[in-house]
C-alpha cells in the first residue's frame, strides 16, 4: 500500500513526532507506514485521514498489480 503521509505532513509543517500524538502511535509506527514497512489497521488509516481532513483514498492507494488487471 502507498501513501502520501510524508507529503501531508509536508504541507501541514508536522513532524512524524507530533503527528503520532495526535494521532495514538508511536514515531516508529509513522515512519514504518510512510515507508511501506507497516499497512495500518483500517482504524488507524481513517484517524490520520480525518487528522488532514481527507478521505482515506487520498492518502492511501492499495496496489495489487495482479488483480488491478482483472479489474479494469
């Protein structure tokens, strides 16, 4: 799964510090996401969405490549 938390932060002037206050986790948490180390629980993606204020879709995209062929 990819995201663009690290560009949101960016924008917003946030470190990957204080966004995991605000958000319940720890730094590690945050920098293992923006990685693609760690997909969030489902809980956890909607909580740094809301934080931005955007839907979940434009923070995070799922990519399957296998399947997105079947999709389309």
């Amino acid at each position: 799964m990819r995201n663009k938390i690290k560009v949101f932060r960016a924008m917003h002037d946030l470190t990957q510090e204080h966004l995991a206050q605000v958000i319940g986790v720890n730094r590690q948490t945050i920098l293992a996401i923006e990685k693609g180390k760690y997909v969030p629980s489902l809980d956890l993606a909607f909580r740094i969405a809301r934080y931005f204020g955007v839907s979940i879709e434009e923070v995070f995209t799922y990519e399957d490549e296998e399947n997105a062929s079947q999709i389309k």
